[in-house]
C-alpha cells in the first residue's frame, strides 16, 4: 500500500472524468429535448398563426365598423424589403438605381 495517495489521486480523477461525461450527456439531451420540442411546436403551430393573420386583421375591425375603407392599388413597380441582412445590398442597390433615374429624391430620407 506504498501507492495509497496514487491511488486516491487516480479514483478522484476517474470520478471527475464520469461525473464530467455525465454533465455533458445530460445538458445535449436537454439541449436535443429542447430542440425537438421548439420544432414540434412550430411545426404544429405555423400553420394556425398564418391563418389567424391572413384571416384578421386589426383593420378589418374597422372596416366592418365602416370606420375606414381601403382601396387597393396596382402597380408595376416592384417592392424591395429587407427582411435578413443578405437583403440590404440589393434593396441599396435598387433604391440608388431608382435615385439616379430621378424616381426618388437623391436625398430620400432627409
């Protein structure tokens, strides 16, 4: 029994590595749980919220109240939005392409 402290050094390092591994396992599966569960959700619930929005709108309310009326436009321009930030060059491009055409002001937002 010579190697007593090798021994208890080596057990409590054995021990650290398992409860590691054990920490680990645990936090990808909640972390995998919770995943699959944000998916599930969204996946069952898209479908109802872009029916509730397409079927109401706060707008409608007034118009069934005849508070507003609407009249819908058409129009062969085309629309630009960003709605990531890989869409940004392209919607500054095409906003300084109808600037220099002289459609919009050279100083829109001033």
């Amino acid at each position: 029994m010579e190697n007593w402290l090798l021994i208890i050094v080596g057990v409590i390092f054995l021990v650290g590595i398992v409860a590691g591994a054990v920490r680990g396992f645990v936090k990808i599966g909640i972390s995998l749980l919770s995943t699959v569960l944000t998916a599930a959700l969204f996946a069952f619930l898209a479908p109802h919220v872009g029916n509730a929005l397409a079927q109401y709108t706060p707008l409608d309310e007034l118009i069934q109240e005849k508070k507003a009326e609407v009249t819908v436009l058409k129009s062969r321009d085309r629309w630009y939005g960003v709605t990531y930030k890989e869409d940004k060059p392209v919607v500054v491009k095409a906003i300084q392409s109808l600037k220099d055409q002289g459609l919009y002001p050279q100083k829109l937002w001033e």
